[in-house]
C-alpha cells in the first residue's frame, strides 16, 4: 500500500535479500541552458533503513469523527525540529540533487494501512470512544535515528516523541 492506502510494488527498491537498497544522490550544477549544460559535481552512497510505525487512535469527542493518520518526522538541527527534511537536499538556487529512492516520499510517509473503512490516510466513522489502528512506514538514512523525532499526530500538535533511544 502506498501513503493513501493504494496498492503498490515496491519490489524496484529491495535488494534479493529483502533489505532495502541503498540510495544513490547525486548532486548537479544548474547550466544555463544555453551555453552551458548540467554538470554533475558529486555522488554519494547513503544505506537505508524502514521505520515502521504501529498507531491507536482513540475518538475522545462524542461524535463520530473522521481521524487523520497523519504522523510526520523531523530532524534536530541545533536547538530546533525541522519538519520536511529532504535527504537529497539542494545546497543552494544553482544547484539539485535526484536520489535513486526519490519516489518514496523522504521525510514523509510511503505506506499507510489499516482495516477500517479509510478515504486516503484519513480513518472514517470512527465512533466515540472506539480505538482505530493504523500503521505507516517512513524511509530514512540508517544513521539519522539519534537526531530523529515524530511528530505522530501531524501539524504541530505537540505530540513530538524522540525515535533517539530506538534501535
């Protein structure tokens, strides 16, 4: 399933044993398009890994609601979170980057299941007091869970947890 819940094949980005493959980034001066072409100027190999989130959700309201599964991580950059932390990020205007695991959404969610009726990643019907569950699998560089936090309920809701102590 992907991150709205459609099936997917994700078989293009395991290697034979299971593992996911590593992400190749490679970054690349603008050219002008005229006289000058893109230039590539460096390449890195990045090993990954999956972190996969298991989520209850209770309806606290005495209403039926619709519950967004809506998790997002950030990173520590000094005394601050940043939200949407892109690995393959480019440095500057003149600049870009492509990964080679681009398509899975870095910083963001790629899969998103659960056995409840759902529209996208949004839960529906969910009655008062009854407890849904989700799961949803971020993709991130193998060495980044000490600088690592989720935010699990999304948009800043002050439920930021650290991933740090997790192996």
């Amino acid at each position: 399933m992907d991150d709205i819940g459609n099936p997917v094949d994700y078989s293009q980005y395991l290697n034979a044993d299971g593992t996911v493959k590593d992400d190749v980034r490679t970054w690349y001066s603008r050219g002008d398009g005229v006289n000058t072409l893109d230039e590539k100027v460096k390449e890195e190999t990045v090993p990954q890994r999956v972190l996969v989130m298991h989520l209850s959700y209770t309806n606290e309201s005495s209403i039926t609601q619709e519950i967004c599964v809506c998790p997002n991580l950030l990173q520590k950059n000094g005394d601050r979170l940043d939200y949407g932390e892109v690995a393959c990020e480019p440095t500057d205007e003149t600049m870009y980057c492509n990964g080679t695991l681009d398509d899975l959404k870095y910083g963001e969610f790629f899969l998103f299941t659960t056995d409840r009726d759902h529209s996208k990643n949004n839960i529906t019907n969910v009655a008062p007091g009854e407890t849904v569950e989700a799961t949803v699998a971020f993709l991130m560089d193998a060495d980044e869970l000490q600088d690592l936090y989720a935010d699990i309920l999304g948009y800043g809701q002050k439920t930021i947890v650290s991933l740090g102590d997790l192996q």
